[in-house]
C-alpha cells in the first residue's frame, strides 16, 4: 500500500450503481477490497476502514456506506478472512481486578510486566489528548510503548477530568507538552480551545505553574487534509460552526500508520535514546532477579 495516497497497488475499483443492489460480483469485489485494505492497515476502527475504502473509490460518502463497510466487515470476520484482531473497538470497556492463584504467580506474572519508568529523570512530561475513544486502540499502541499519558475525553473534558489532569502535570512537576488529537471540525477546535483555556488554570489552582504547560495541535490539520487528500463532509451546522470555514474531516480518516507515526515522532522529540536503551538494560536485570526468586524457599514451604 502506498504510504501516501493510501491506495493498495493491483486494488480493483469499480462505482456501484447509486440506488440499485449490489450484485454478487460487485459483493465479491467490495469483499475482496476490504480484505486487501485491512491486511495493509491493521489494527484499525471499523470506521478508519471505511474512509481508506473511500480513498479507493469503492464506497458511498454517507452513512448508508459506513453501514455497508460495518456489514462486509462483520461478515468477513464471521467467515474467518478478516481475523477478529486486526479490527479494535474501544467503545466498550471491561473493569475486572487482577487477581493471582498465589504469591508466585504474582512474582512471575510481575517479571513479566515490569516496567521501569523512562522518563524519570527527563525536564519533560509529554501528554497525549484524543477526542475519541474509538481510536484509544489505535493510538495507545505508541503512548503505551513510550509511556506518555494518553487522556481520551471522549468529546468536550468535564471540569472534573481536567482537574485531575492537572494534579498529576503539578505532581510531575516539570515542563509539560500537551499535544491535542481532535477531529477538524467545529466541535474539534473548540475541545481544543477549551482544553487550552482550562487546564492550566487548573494546574495553578492545585499548586503547579501553568506557565510551563505548553500546548500544539497534532491533528487533525487542514494541512494535512491537503497533504494526505483526506475525505471530508459537510460541516454540520451549529453555534459552534459560526467562524469555521469549509467542510470538515474526521481524525478517522487518516490511515492507521500515518496516525501512530505522527503520534511517535512527536514523543520522540523529547527522549534520550541512550538514557532509554540504559533503563531497559536495568528493566531486564530486574525482571531476571525477579524470575529467579523462589517463594517456596522464601518462606521455608516445602
């Protein structure tokens, strides 16, 4: 798949008949796309599939074609040529305690999941913002990677969420770069300036500077509309589309990849290679001090 255009090389396109029913062969087609498409793509939303389907050509710009991609994608799946992996969904969330069959379960499963924070000694604290949750696993594959503080605000932040991000930028207690991920959009740019306006003045409220909380735009732009000739939509009319200008686009809309490497090029702007690769040195000594304890022996249980 070409790393721009997003188009799948050899991809057969074809324009269905507007109002008619698709036929078998054109079903084929549609399926055999979205195959192709997603093998190139994955992990990725149902919706970030649909708009790289709209790149190719091969699907309607409205929701009768999103509806058409989630049917093809729920069927693709049910028949096993689209593993049930490669697609996430984050709209739904599973709250269960971690529990342990005994204390060495714990240790063993602990040297397994060790890991040591790269930034503690680093001047910078580097967050992410995402507007929504149904990219949380799309991006959290990078934030996860390099530790960085994903806050997903699921549209407009409550005061309350806000508040407690701006305890843990006070408890840091360095110079904090807050990089904003938000449709471009009326709704989007004004979670922006909202997220701007308050959460600093959060951060002096709890006792921190706000004048060290830096903010920018990491997408989407209209730049990189032009840039990746993303698709757009009509802007929906509201109080919040008064100055807003032309039509909009949704995050979903840039290609998995582009979005996860955009998201990590920015993170490692701000880390120290030889500073990482000493702490994971030190990650692995620990996890091997940890896998050679025995708590039978500890204790003296036979």
């Amino acid at each position: 798949m070409d790393a721009l255009s997003g188009h799948t090389p050899g991809l057969v396109r074809y324009a269905p008949q507007m109002g008619l029913r698709a036929t078998k062969a054109e079903m084929a087609v549609r399926y055999d796309a979205l195959v192709s498409i997603a093998a190139g793509i994955k992990p990725c939303t149902v919706r970030q599939l649909y708009y790289q389907s709209l790149a190719h050509g091969f699907m309607s710009k409205d929701e009768s074609g999103y509806t058409k991609v989630q049917r093809a994608v729920q069927h693709l799946r049910q028949v096993g040529r689209i593993p049930y992996s490669w697609i996430v969904d984050s709209s739904c969330m599973l709250y269960q305690a971690r529990t342990f069959t005994g204390v060495q379960d714990a240790l063993d499963d602990l040297a397994e999941r060790l890991r040591l924070d790269i930034w503690r000694d680093s001047p910078y604290r580097v967050e992410m913002w995402l507007e929504k949750r149904a990219l949380y696993g799309v991006v959290a594959r990078v934030t996860l990677r390099w530790q960085v503080p994903l806050y997903v605000s699921v549209g407009f932040s409550s005061e309350s969420y806000l508040y407690e991000a701006a305890e843990a930028i006070a408890e840091a207690d360095r110079e904090t770069f807050v990089f904003l991920l938000t449709d471009n959009d009326p709704s989007g740019l004004d979670i922006e300036k909202s997220i701007r306006r308050k959460l600093p003045k959060f951060v002096d409220r709890v006792g921190g500077y706000d004048k060290r909380v830096h903010f920018e735009r990491l997408g989407l732009t209209p730049e990189q509309v032009e840039q990746y000739n993303l698709p757009t939509r009509p802007t929906k009319r509201s109080t919040h589309s008064k100055n807003f200008k032309g039509e909009s686009t949704d995050l979903d809309a840039l290609r998995p990849a582009v979005l996860r490497d955009l998201i990590e090029d920015t993170i490692l702007r701000f880390v120290n290679p030889d500073e990482v690769l000493r702490i994971e040195r030190e990650e692995e000594l620990a996890r091997e001090g940890l896998r050679a304890l025995d708590y039978s022996r500890l204790v003296g249980v036979n």
